[in-house]
C-alpha cells in the first residue's frame, strides 16, 4: 500500500507531482506511457493509476474485513459522486483526474467502471462463474482502455475506444489474472471458474485462449494516430510476453 501522506494544500490544482512520482515508481508500465502519452495526459493517467492502486490494496488486502472493505467502497462511491471532499492524497489525485478540463468526462467513466470491479471484489463469493469473472474482466479492461485512450491523445479524444483498443485491455487483464493465480489465491480470489478444474491443464488452456485473443486484435490498431497505437501495442505486448511466462 502507498504510505499515508497529508492531502496538498487545496490551493494547489492540477496532480501533485508527488502523485506522478508514486507512479513512476510503482508502475510497471510508466516507462512505455512516459514514451507514448503527451505530458498532461500522463499526469492525468498516473492520478488515476495511483488512486485504484491505493483503493485496491486496500480492498485485496489478506487480512481486510468484508464488511469494512465494503464500506469503503461506498464511500469511495461517495467520493466520485461528489458527494464528500477528498481527504487524503490518493483522494486528491481522483479529484485532480476528473478536474482535467479535456479528459475529465472520459476519466469519469473510466473511473466509474474501474469502481464497479472494485464493488465486485468487495462482494464476490469464494468462487465464481465464468460469465461473472469474464463480465470482470471486460469492466477492468474497459476501464483502462478508456482511460489510456482519452490520455494518449493531445487534445480530447474522440469518443468512442476503438473495439481492438478495449479487446486487447481485457485481454491483458485475463493475462494478468493468469500471471496473478496463486497470489489471488493467497489474497482470497479464485479467478479459475467454478465447476473447472484448477491446475496446469486448466493454465495451459487459459494461455492459448488469451493469447489467440491478443493475436486477433492487435491488427486492429493500425490506422490510429502513433501515441494511443504505440500504448496500447507497447502494453498489449507486455502482458502477452507475461502470459507466457507464467507458471
């Protein structure tokens, strides 16, 4: 979890750079996004980024309590409803997001899909459907891809994701999910579907789908203008090598 620090003074606007530091640090995926997004649309991604990164290890945390982690999502709820003020940093870096005055509509409803995973999380029984964790899948996904694709432009973007953009987000989830199984086991999340059997079988299927996916949607990107292209190849690339590393 990030450490807890002391909100900025509300004077300041915009995203602290103490935030797009916690970002560039944590991430994994900084180094291609500093590359490919424009500089005030990566401010904006890593606000983003740092805030569910906080809420989630606060609700995967192995010793939460149920009832407390749903509370917090709520509240959370509040908070990107307007509903209350921010009152912590990783709060404030939500508020600065949505504040942008070219992405913040895009950022809202990323924002907003990513909390719905987060809700489903809060209430998920030991073990799920297939249908349930893919509908999972696809609010992360969706999330992200809307998210990177509103920050990957100079400008505002246009509306709607691109269908490859959002296929290959839920494909790299999946990948994450498989990379992840045994540390989501450990967490209390069982991402292989009730009614299959977990094990190496059950893997070795899982890689071969996700990566057909990748390798299906990949193509689609090109016509896009080079920042959102090179991202979301650069990332969609990343977890397809992850997929095929895990044990």
């Amino acid at each position: 979890m990030l450490p807890r620090i002391e909100p900025p003074d509300p004077a300041h606007t915009g995203v602290p750079d103490v935030v797009v530091g916690a970002f560039h640090e944590r991430c994994s995926a900084a180094p291609v996004l500093r590359w490919c997004l424009p500089e005030d649309g990566l401010r904006t991604f890593a606000a983003a980024w740092v805030y569910f990164r906080w809420a989630d290890d606060l609700v995967d945390a192995p010793d939460r309590d149920p009832a407390e982690v749903r509370r917090f999502v709520a509240d959370q709820a509040a908070l990107l409803a307007g509903a209350r003020d921010a009152a912590r940093l990783e709060e404030e870096a939500l508020v600065a997001c949505l504040a942008d005055p070219v992405r913040g509509p895009a950022m809202r409803t990323a924002c907003a899909r990513m909390l719905e995973a987060l809700r489903f999380d809060a209430h998920r029984p030991p073990r799920s459907l297939a249908p349930e964790l893919e509908a999972q899948i696809a609010r992360i996904g969706d999330a992200y891809a809307t998210a990177l694709w509103a920050c990957a432009h100079e400008g505002r973007a246009p509306t709607d994701v691109p269908a490859a953009a959002c296929a290959l987000a839920r494909a790299a989830t999946a990948a994450h999910q498989v990379r992840d199984l045994h540390l989501d086991l450990r967490l209390g999340y069982d991402n292989v579907p009730e009614g299959e059997e977990r094990g190496p079988t059950w893997v070795a299927a899982r890689k071969v789908e996700v990566d057909a996916r990748f390798a299906r949607w990949l193509p689609g990107l090109r016509g896009l203008s080079w920042r959102p292209r090179w991202a979301f190849r650069l990332l969609a690339w990343k977890y397809r090598v992850a997929l095929w590393r895990a044990a």
